[in-house]
C-alpha cells in the first residue's frame, strides 16, 4: 500500500492523533480500482482523506502526505476496534470504486476529445478539486444577519416554555403503559399529533443513533430524546435533521433520500403538489448541491444550503425592514405619551371614524325615546292607569316604539335602494357599509320592545284589571264589556291571540338567525338537524310575512282606540314595506331577463366551485360589488349572495362559490355530476364547459348590489386583506386594475405615437383624439394578503396571479400568498420546504406553494410590520384598507390603522365586507 502525495499538505481534520490507511489502486483482470487514504482516530471516528485514480502501483510507506479533499466526520457512538475499522474502510472504498466508474463512464461520454485512460483520471481529480474549492468557499461568516437568522431555525419544538419537560412528563404519565411508552404515541406525547410521520420518523433517528430499534421507551429514555432535540446548539440539530434522511449512517445523502426527505416534509405540512413532485424537486436540489455528480451530497452541503437560502432568492423579501419604516413608525411607542393626550387622540380617532354611524344611532334613539315619551304620557293622564298601573303607559310606549322599528328593520334589506343610494350625495353622511349591522341592532331593539310590551301586558296590566274593584272597573266597560274579563277571555281576543302568533313566529326567526344556528356551530343528532343551517334560517326568516299581516290586523283592535285615523300601524309600515315588496317584484322580473348560460365550471381542493357564465346585456357592476344566485334545481326560493370575481370589462361573468352550507353542499353536488375530470394543462378536480355532454343546471341571477370595495377608486393606495374565500371581492378589483394598466399603457403608446407623426396629422385628427376619452388612475399602488390554510386555495386564481406578474410593468400591484398550513420559519419540518422554496424561485421562477411567480410566505403575516412598510413608502397618502375574512382579524386591523394614523402623515381608512 502507499499514501496520496500529491496533496500540499494535511486539511484542517486531519490534526488529531491516528494512524492512516491506504489502500492502493491496481489493475486484475482488466478490473479499475480506486486509491482511497482514511484516518482512523483515537476517538472512534473515521476521517476519508482523499479518493484518488492510480496506475498499477506497489505499496510505499515513505510518504506521509495527504491529499486536502477532505469529507465530513463520521462519528459512531460505540467503540471498534481498528480491525473493525480497517474493515468498514475497506466496504467504504469497493463502494467508491463503484461510484469511480460510474462517474468515469459519464464524463467519457460527454467528451469531444478522443478516450483515453489518463482523461477519467483528471476528470476525477477536477471534480474532486471543484467540491473541496466549494467547500472551503462555503465555510461562511455565521455573524451576518441571513446567517444568524438560520442559525436559530431548524427548530423541532416551537415551544420555549421552561415547563415544556413537565408537560412531556405528564403525557408520559398518561399514555404509557407498565412505564414504557410505545412508538405510537411518542407524537402525542411530545406535542406533534398534527405532524405524526415526522415524529416518528425523528423517533427512528434517535433509535438508530443508539444502535437500537425499539418500539417502546421508558422515562429515560424519552427524557434523553426530549434533551436532543431541544438543544440550542444548531449544529447538533442540524446533525440529527441530515440522520433523518441519512438513514444508514454513512455520511451521505442520495437522491432518493432527498426525496423521501421532502414527501415527508410535504405531508407534514399538508401540502400535497409538493409531495407529488416531490423526484423533481430531489433532482432539483441534488442539481445544486452536486453539480460534480458524485450522486451524493454530505453534511456540510445541506448546512450550505440552510445558511445561504437567502442568497437564492432573487425577489424582495415580503416585509423588508427599511430604515425608514423603523424611524417613522416604530420609534412612535417608545416615546412615553401624556394620558389626557393619549385618550384625547383616541376619542378623536373614534369619531373621526365613527361619526356616520353614531349621528345615525344617536337620531335613531332619540326618535324611540321621543315616541316612548309621548306614548307614556299620553296614557298617564288616562284614567286607566288607576286600575291598571303604570305597566299600561310602558306597554304603549314600547308598542310605538315597535312600530317604528318593525318599519324601517325593512330598510337596511331593500338592496337595490341602498345600492342606487350609494351613488348619490347622501352616500357622505350615511353608513351604508353598515347596513347588515343596523338591520341586526333594530332587531334587537325589537325583541327589547316585546319583552316591555307583551311581558307588561300579560304580567302586569291584566292581572291588576281581573283583581280590580267593580266600582273601578266600571268606566273602562266601554273597552273591555259590562261584565269583567277574565285573564283566558284576555288572551283569546283578537288582540291577545294575534299577539301570542306574532310571538312565537318573532322568537322562531330570532333563534334560527342567530349564529349558532345559522352557521351550524350547535350540531344536533338526525333528524334534527335540519333545524340548523342557512337555510333554516332563510326559510324562518320568511315568517315575517305572516308577522307583518297579524301586526296589522293586531293595531286594528286596539284598547282604548276607537278612531281609525289614532290607528297608526298601517301608516307606519305602509311605505317601507311598499319599497320592500318593490324590491322583491325588481328581483323576480330581472332575473327573467337575467338568463345566463354556464361557460365553464371548475371544482378545485378546498371544496370550491367556481362558476363562469354569460353576462346579459345591460348588466353593468362595479369591481367589488356581489350579486344574488338561485338554482331552482336546488330550491326554488333561495337566494345566496356572492362576489362576482370578474371584472367590469370582461364579456362574462364568474363567481367562487365555497361549501359551507347545505345549499352551497347541493349546488356542488348538482355541478358534480355533470363534470369530469380535469386534463393535463387545465386546473381543478373536475371541470365543464359549453362543450360537455351532459346538461348544466340553470342558474338565475340578480343584481348586481353594492358593497364597501366598490368604492376603493377613491383611494391612493390600496391594502386588500382576504383571508380564505374572503379573497374573492378583490380578484375583480386586481383584474380592473390590470386592464386599466394596459389600457393607460396602450393610449400612452397611441399618444407617443401621434405626438411622433405630429406634422402629418390634420387638425380634425388632432381635434378627435385630444377629445376622446381619457383613463385616469388614481390608485399608484395595490397590496394584496391572501392568508389560507390549503395549497389547493392558490389554484382558485393562479391565471390571474400570472397576468399580473406579466402585464404589471410598471409594479402598480403587489401580492403576497401567506399559507398557515407550513410551520413558520425556523421549524425543522418545513426547513426543507423553506430551501426548496427559495432555490426553486431562482432557479424556475415559480414558486413551489402556488405554481405562480408570486411567493408564498409560510405562517401568519405580521400586520404591524405590512402597515409600517406600507406607510414608510407612501408618506401623505390616503390608503383604503379593505378587509374580508374573520371578525377577529378585523378588529387587528383596525386597531392598526388607528396607531398608525397617530404617528404620520399617512392616513388609512378601514372597511369590512358584510354579507
């Protein structure tokens, strides 16, 4: 045997105590083999000095040198013996000799030049001098901020809690048996249900580290596991991160590896296109990290990756922190405010922000509290009040009350009035955005006003008139009869008996409206739960009918009334419910000339639907207003509201329609059936269109109604907040945004062009083109936030994602796709997906999430860092944020606005969609 000589010198590994092998390369038989020269130390490792070709060569022992391509540490956790491993070295260098030729073979077939055997030599010795050039290059600054930032990733448990181990402990407790917990409920134990194959396949790793495979564990053990994968030393878990895939312990990664590495990755954080693409993205990253084509990659490669990800990207980073940003808007806090000056400003914010509402709720309360007064006074000086009390002038004064609010709660509803209202003057002093919620606080006003009314009458007034004297009974007989009523004869009179209807019809629709009901939150056992759901409470809410004809003929045989002009409840609800029935008479005619017909239909993961159909002519909608739906097929009464997705100058009309209800459940079920499954190139599970065999159902429309989006032209800058569905009234406006884009580009053109051939154009030209019309964009600047849970979300407007990527020239939008499936950045079980993600992007310029060009961030974004990077690039602007999702998440963003409206020049303006 002899030792490489053509190093320059020992690497940096090779400065501790051992003794050095080599084994010498020969020919037999025509055989090649391969030079391979190991360090075997003190400490049980093994170190692979250098791989080297050679010529038929006999043993030399007078030379000590080494070559410098130096490999990893391999580091065993029990003692061998030198015997044990001379042998393992041996095994090591039969399998190098494979991959040598292997390695020689593809670099003798793409070469021009003629074959020889000197050629795979050098190639060898080049690609062997490439990667140990690399890896000298890879050894990085861990002081700078990408670096550091990475260094405290590649976390297995988020939590930092000091009792996390107590925690642990209890679980253990609980799930083991006889003191040995079982493979099985390690995830549960240590917290990672959510993600159990990679629990337990982190379970496996840390068994193979101890030379054991084990399905059970006892105190100890899980205690030693719970401390590995808790240190804070990133190497450590950097180690334990490439054994998982490292499987067999010998130092490197294949490509199979890899990609059984990122499936479970994948799959962990449910992202299931990842997972089905999951041999191109392995051969992707073998690509970069092995360009030499050994067909392997080693430790510090995968650590090359982790530390450098952001070098890959060649796209701005999502919330950049800019100095500007921090000096306008984070230093704000730090200052300590006066109390008196720091109320002030929030009383100032609320009415700045409030006052359409407040005037509206202020003149509402005190047209109730002026009607309850004048009722009450009215019967105070009756003589009635002396046998029955004062419960008779609170019961007509909560009766008038009720008239009014039974007359305008039908306002707030009719949407083709509130829509043309909109459009006017009026539309600066009322809340028209706020029309759902006041329909819902007049009703709660309403049952206030039962409560006072029927519980005085039937608990109070009746009562004290049966237990009245005869002599005090005497001058009210005119009302009630000569002889004095008993309390059922009360109750079983016109008045009593429509009362006691419209009660239990009133409390019916109030029940099934309210949220637990009408979303299903209350689950109850068949058959009754057909009690819950939207159409429960479409259906009850159509008692009204009978309510509103019973409180007529209810104020018509009326107590102490006997004029027919004193009987005000017919003039109270006369013109409200007029403009009601109108509106109801608009939708039925309009929606027989409204005949659409289904272009395409498209289900998609997620359980939506999405619907593309004609657009009848003289249908003219703004970008962010919704329209009405019915399918006879599935309920012929039924009308369901949905953002129209399309953009005013499209020549269609489409919505995107999510399952959530048991009618939205039948329109998909309808739809289902007459779809088929999608074909390569075109998104979605199931797919339709004009072509399709099988008939499509009908679908009526009606509309189109306005909403708080419709108005967003009226702002500089935009910040468009969706979460889920809730994205679907924006898509339009970024659509009629990019048409107007290209629009504005194209007369831009026109007019460079005419401004080019101005001498040969005449003045009648001229004339013409300076009198067209022309497109004038007041919004510079759209941030869309799309938040969801499912990857399948993205594929509802990839084509729209893409359009805006390539016809935004000039940057005016910008979106950012948040998935909250994917751990956060740092966690070991989406490092992978997070360096895929980045090296993907600049390698294909796609990202791996949505299949577009627009990143995908992973978690929940951080809303005070978007404001300040939105207010840091537009001082002075006024910017509409419009937001549609969860209640929860709106109260955020509101808070938010107010903060920052105190601390700069830059003023937002909160609105919340409300269906």
């Amino acid at each position: 045997m002899r030792s490489a000589s053509q190093s320059p010198g020992p690497s940096p590994e090779a400065s501790s105590s051992g003794l050095s092998v080599a084994s010498g390369r020969f020919s037999y038989d025509g055989e090649e083999f391969v030079e391979i020269t190991l360090d075997l130390h003190n400490d049980d490792t093994i170190i692979l000095r250098s791989v080297e070709p050679a010529g038929i060569i006999f043993p030399s022992s007078n030379s000590d040198t080494t070559s410098g391509s130096v490999s990893p540490a391999i580091r065993r956790s029990s003692s061998h013996r030198l015997s044990d491993a001379v042998s393992r070295a041996k095994q090591f260098s039969h399998e190098l000799k494979a991959e040598f030729k292997r390695f020689s073979r593809n670099l003798s077939k793409g070469s021009n030049s003629n074959p020889s055997t000197s050629e795979p030599c050098s190639a060898i010795e080049s690609a062997l001098a490439a990667r140990a050039a690399r890896r000298q290059r890879s050894m990085l600054d861990r002081s700078r901020s990408g670096a550091q930032r990475a260094l405290r990733g590649l976390r297995f448990i988020s939590t930092s809690r000091a009792n996390a181990w107590n925690e642990v402990e209890t679980k253990f407790d609980t799930l083991a048996k006889d003191g040995l917990l079982s493979r099985s409920d390690f995830p549960q134990c240590i917290g990672m249900m959510d993600s159990k194959e990679f629990a337990l396949e982190l379970f496996d790793t840390l068994s193979r580290r101890r030379m054991m495979k084990v399905d059970k564990i006892c105190r100890d053990e899980l205690h030693q596991i719970w401390s590995q994968i808790t240190d804070q030393s990133f190497d450590s878990r950097l180690q334990i991160f490439f054994e998982m895939v490292d499987k067999n312990l010998d130092g490197r990664i294949n490509e199979a590896e890899v990609k059984e590495i990122i499936m479970l990755s994948a799959c962990a954080n449910k992202l299931n296109k990842v997972k089905e693409q999951a041999e191109e993205y392995a051969a992707l990253i073998m690509e970069e990290l092995d360009p030499e084509r050994f067909g392997y990659i080693e430790l510090w490669q995968l650590e090359t990756l982790l530390l450098q990800k952001d070098t890959y990207v060649n796209y701005s980073q999502a919330l950049s922190y800019t100095s500007q940003a921090v000096s306008q808007n984070l230093t704000g806090p730090l200052r300590k405010k006066n109390i008196i000056r720091h109320l002030t400003a929030e009383l100032t914010y609320y009415l700045e922000e409030n006052w359409k509402r407040l005037w509206v709720i202020a003149l509402w309360i005190f047209v109730m509290a002026g009607l309850f007064t004048w009722k009450f006074i009215q019967y105070k000086n009756k003589y009635a009040i002396n046998v029955m009390g004062y419960c008779l002038p609170t019961a007509k004064g909560a009766a008038e009350t009720l008239k009014l609010n039974m007359a305008i709660v039908l306002l707030p509803v009719c949407r083709n009035t509130v829509t043309w209202l909109r459009s006017t003057c009026i539309a600066r002093i009322l809340p028209f955005d706020d029309n759902i919620n006041f329909h819902k606080t007049i009703a709660g006003a309403i049952l206030v006003g039962i409560i006072l009314h029927a519980g005085t009458h039937l608990s109070c007034d009746f009562p004290r008139l049966i237990d009245s004297s005869q002599e005090k009974y005497a001058p009210m007989s005119r009302d009630f009869g000569e002889t004095k009523p008993s309390y059922i004869e009360l109750v079983r009179g016109p008045e009593g008996i429509t009362g006691v209807i419209m009660i239990i019809c009133m409390a019916i629709s109030f029940l099934l409206a309210t949220r637990w009901f009408r979303r299903s939150v209350i689950k109850f056992p068949k058959p009754f739960d057909k009690i819950t759901g939207f159409n429960t409470f479409w259906y009850s809410h159509h008692l009204f009918a009978l309510v509103y004809v019973l409180l007529v003929i209810h104020g018509e045989f009326l107590y102490f009334i006997h004029h027919w002009y004193l009987k005000t409840t017919w003039m109270y609800l006369a013109v409200p419910v007029c403009i009601y029935l109108g509106e109801r008479v608009l939708r039925a005619l309009r929606s027989g000339n409204y005949s659409v017909q289904i272009r395409k239909v498209a289900i998609y993961h997620g359980n939506v639907l999405t619907l593309q159909m004609s657009k009848p002519q003289g249908f003219k909608y703004k970008s962010g207003q919704y329209m009405f739906v019915q399918c006879p097929n599935v309920s012929p009464f039924e009308w369901h509201p949905f953002s129209i997705t399309s953009a005013p100058d499209d020549d269609y009309l489409s919505i995107h329609i999510r399952q959530l209800g048991d009618w939205t459940r039948e329109l998909k079920l309808m739809f289902s059936e007459v779809c088929e499954p999608s074909v390569s190139g075109k998104s979605g599970l199931l797919r339709a269109d004009e072509n399709t065999k099988k008939c499509l159902p009908k679908l009526l429309i009606d509309g189109p109604y306005g909403a708080p989006a419709q108005d967003y032209k009226n702002y500089d800058v935009l910040l468009l907040v969706g979460l889920g569905i809730g994205a679907t009234p924006f898509i339009s406006i970024l659509k009629d945004l990019l048409n107007n884009i290209v629009k504005m580009e194209e007369q831009d053109e026109a007019s460079l062009e005419l401004n080019q051939k101005l001498e040969n154009v005449d003045l009648a030209t001229l004339v013409r083109f300076s009198n067209g019309p022309k497109r004038f964009l007041k919004t510079t600047n759209a941030y869309f936030y799309w938040v969801t849970r499912e990857q399948g979300s993205f594929d509802w407007f990839k084509g729209v994602m893409n359009e805006v990527d390539d016809l935004d020239q000039r940057g005016i939008i910008e979106m950012h796709n948040y998935l909250t499936s994917v751990y956060e950045e740092g966690d070991a079980r989406s490092a992978l997906i997070t360096m895929l993600q980045s090296l993907n992007h600049a390698k294909n310029g796609l990202d791996i999430v949505s299949g577009t060009r627009v990143r995908t961030h992973f978690a929940r974004p951080n809303w005070k860092r978007v404001f300040s990077r939105v207010c840091s690039k537009h001082p002075n602007a006024k910017i509409g944020v419009f937001y549609c999702g969860a209640p929860i998440l709106a109260q955020e963003l509101r808070k938010l606005c107010f903060e920052f409206n105190q601390k700069g020049t830059t003023k937002f303006e909160f609105h919340k969609e409300h269906f």
